[in-house]
C-alpha cells in the first residue's frame, strides 16, 4: 500500500555524495514505520525502514517501541486507520473513553449501595427476602424495555446524539437513586430499586441503539462489525483500569457518606460533560429532520448550504429542545407517511368526484410519492417502494411547496429562492404541483449544493410514518 502523502514516483536524493533513488513506499497504516525501496549509485536494491520522512532509520530501541506501538493499534483500532474511519473518529472515542471510566467509578459505588439495601451486612435480612427483591427489580428492567423499544425504538435512529446524552443522563439519574436507596425501609426499598432497573433498562436500549446508529457514521469501509469490536475492546480497557481503581478506593469511601457523595459529584459531572462532548464533536453526514430544516432553511435565505461540520455544531443535542421547526422554514406543518383518507379530507368542497380529479393529477405527476396541501399542513403520501432519496425530495418539495403558499405574505423580504417559489402560485393552493418544473429545479439545485458540502443522500433518517400506498403507474 503506498503511504498517504507519499509519491508513487521515484525520488532522486543524495545521501553521503551517493545518489540514492526511491522507487517505491508504504506502510501499514497510522503509527507504523514507512518502508522504503531504493537504489543507490551502484544500482544495489535495498529496504530501509524510517520513523518519518527525515530519513531517521530505526535504532534497536525505537523499532522496539514502534512494536509496541503497532501492536497496540491493531488490538484497539479498526483495520486501516485512519482511512476506514470518520474524520471525528478519535475525538469522539476520547470524550467516550472518559465517560466510561466515569460511569464504572459511580457504578461500583451504587453497587455497594444497592448490596446494603437488599440486606448484606444486616443480621435480620433473609437470602429469600434478597433474592426476591432482586428479581422484582430484575423483572421490572426486563419490562421497561420492553416498553421503552416499542415507544421510541424508530426515533433513536433519527436523533441518536439526543437520545445518547439522554442514555447517559438517565444513567446518573440511575445511579443516584441506587446510592439513595439505603436510606429507606425495607418495605419500600423494593419499589425504589425497581424504578432504578427500570432507568437502566431504558439507558440499555437507548445506549445500544444509539451507539449502533454512530457505528454506522464512523465506519467508512463496510467495517461496521470491526469498529464495533474495537470500540468494544476499547470500553473493556477502560472498564479494567476503572475497576482497579475502584478496588483501591471502595475500601477507603466505605461507611463515608461525605466522601462517596463527593465521589459521585465529581464523576457524575465529569461523566456528563465529556458526553456532552462526545455527542457535538459527531459530524454526521446524513440529514434527519433538524440537519434537513436548517440546510433547507439556508437554502431558501441565501442559496447555499453550510458544511457538515458547521450544521452539525448548530444541531441542539438535548432532548425536548424545541429547535427549528418546519413552520419557521416554510409557514406550515409537514406530516409524511399519512393515510391519503385524511391528506384528501377537507381538500376541496365540490364532493367526490373532485377529489378524484385532484387525486388522479397528483399521482399522474407524480413519482413515489404525494405531496398534499391542507389548511395549516402538508400531507405526504409515502408510496411502498420509495427509497431513501426519494423520501428526502419529498420533504424537500413539501417544504418548497410551503414557501410557494406563504411567500406573499411578505413580499417586501423575499429571498430570490422565494421569489422564484412564490411565482407559482395561480390562484388558490389546489393549482399548485408539487412536481413543478420551479420545484423541480429548486430541488435539484439545493442536492447539488448540498452534496458538495459533504452531505449523502442515500439514507433518510426521518421519522416517516407507518403508512404505505400503491397506485397504478407505479
């Protein structure tokens, strides 16, 4: 493999008044030495082995440590470092190492607390009354993630740094209530180590999830098994060194209610902000529904997109923050995958056989999908085989449709984006074709744009609905 930065065409240097020619080089990734074959001035063919590009061959001692280093890189790295992964690749791993270290320091000290609620150390405790409570609290885990992945399982795709800093969030909430516990009765302790597995449960499902969904993102060459592993090896070091310390400081914090709970502040805060990192150093190039608001939104105000570093950073992580809206961008509400019955209800007020004109026009123009106005909404009808891109379009051309309705309204401020929009509206909001040749241009404008600065269009992490139809020309 010839070394990135290095000429597959041969160099010419002299060494010693010995000119010495380079005809070929590589190397086995990041932290290994460059391999160099060459001629000298008589025309015999070495090897020579070099730290760096200043000729600095390798000494005993260094080649040891270069061993070292190797090694250590094809245990904890993926395959083909750093090429065969993301840009953020390190900086998030980072920031994840030190949350995890974190989380294994307070969990030690909760799993002290919750071994005194159920009973260790306590001459009145039966293993029977421990053993129950146990698996109450095991149980009612199970059924929380049950639970939890029917309810939210579709959106931890679509918003995975939100619900990973929730995961984590939650997760001290977690931890809290286990050191808490021993504070209460017996009688009640059950029910407040059950709410706890109940958090953990849902940390599980959304930790997992989420860490699935930034695989994905850092693994550039199909490796997602291979970044998972390492990613997993990494975790298991940092989970060893935590546990080490941990061995050296229970025994010193046991029975020191002050020095735990000043343990669990300081770890607590330090896990949260190094998520916190974790989850904004991400730049991930897919558009889920507030990285596809804010490119369309610039869009339509300046005509160009930002980068994907520059979008990701302006993309809140916490969860329940309001952020930008489809109604800030184009004036109405979008809704995707709606059953046509309630996209069609209301449109027009000439009875059926309208409807069916309206209907019959936007299927005829039409792709695989439908782009329905109605009232304060845009409805969009999802055909069964639409595809990642074509699930992006129709965001898109519902969004410009928006702007198409509303523009007038302010005809002073007008974008030329919205200017050239508003110029299709006829008469009323049933006149306009969501395939327009305006539309059509705008949006194939804004991809270009958009994939020049970085941005893939074959996913579409939106959250899209469950409804699917099939017409007739498809």
């Amino acid at each position: 493999m010839i070394s990135k930065g290095e000429s597959s065409v041969p160099t010419t240097e002299k060494k010693h008044g010995t000119k010495i020619t380079t005809i070929f080089s590589e190397n086995r990734g990041a932290f290994a030495s460059t391999r160099k074959y060459i001629l000298d001035g008589a025309g015999d063919f070495k090897v020579v082995e070099e730290l760096d590009e200043k000729n600095n061959s390798l000494s005993p001692s260094s080649s040891w440590v270069q061993s070292i280093r190797v090694a250590l890189r094809q245990v904890f790295l993926p395959f083909g470092y750093p090429n065969s992964v993301s840009a953020d690749y390190v900086t998030y791993q980072i920031w994840d190492t030190l949350q995890a270290f974190s989380s294994s320091i307070t969990g030690a000290l909760a799993t002290e607390a919750v071994l005194k609620s159920v009973g260790v150390g306590n001459a009145t405790a039966t293993s029977l009354g421990a053993a129950l409570t146990w698996l109450l609290k095991s149980g009612s885990g199970h059924i929380g993630q049950i639970v939890f992945a029917w309810a939210k399982g579709t959106s931890l795709d679509h918003d995975c740094k939100k619900w990973r800093l929730f995961a984590d969030g939650l997760n001290d909430i977690a931890t809290f209530i286990d050191l808490i516990a021993p504070l209460f009765p017996t009688s009640v302790v059950v029910f407040v180590l059950c709410s706890s597995s109940v958090a953990r449960a849902l940390v599980g499902v959304a930790g997992s999830a989420t860490r699935a969904a930034v695989t994905q993102h850092q693994a550039r060459f199909n490796n997602m098994g291979d970044v998972s592993a390492k990613d997993g090896s990494q975790e298991t070091l940092v989970n060893l060194v935590a546990l080490i310390t941990s061995l050296i400081l229970l025994p010193i914090v046991s029975g020191k209610i002050m020095a735990v709970w000043l343990l669990y502040i300081i770890f607590t805060c330090i896990h949260l902000y190094a998520n916190y990192r974790a989850v904004t150093c991400l730049e991930i190039e897919t558009l889920n529904r507030p990285r596809l608001l804010m490119c369309v939104q610039e869009y339509i105000n300046s005509g160009n997109v930002s980068s994907v570093k520059v979008i990701n950073q302006r993309e809140s992580v916490i969860l329940g923050s309001r952020g930008l809206l489809d109604s800030d961008v184009c004036g109405l509400q979008i809704k995707m995958g709606v059953p046509l019955d309630i996209a069609l209800s209301g449109a027009n007020e000439n009875g059926d056989r309208k409807r069916g004109v309206v209907l019959e026009r936007l299927i005829s123009t039409s792709k695989s999908f439908l782009v329905i106005p109605k009232g304060s909404e845009i409805n969009i009808v999802l055909h069964e085989n639409i595809q990642p891109r074509d699930i992006l379009e129709a965001f898109c051309r519902a969004i410009f449709l928006g702007v198409a309705i509303t523009a007038k309204s302010n005809p002073q401020k007008l974008s030329t984006v919205q200017k050239s929009l508003s110029s299709i509206l006829k008469s009323d909001v049933f006149s306009l074709n969501p395939m327009d040749d305006t539309i059509s241009k705008e949006w194939e404008n804004f991809e270009r744009i958009a994939k020049n600065q970085g941005f893939i269009f074959s996913q579409a992490p939106l959250d899209t609905g469950e409804w699917r139809a099939k017409w007739i020309n498809q």
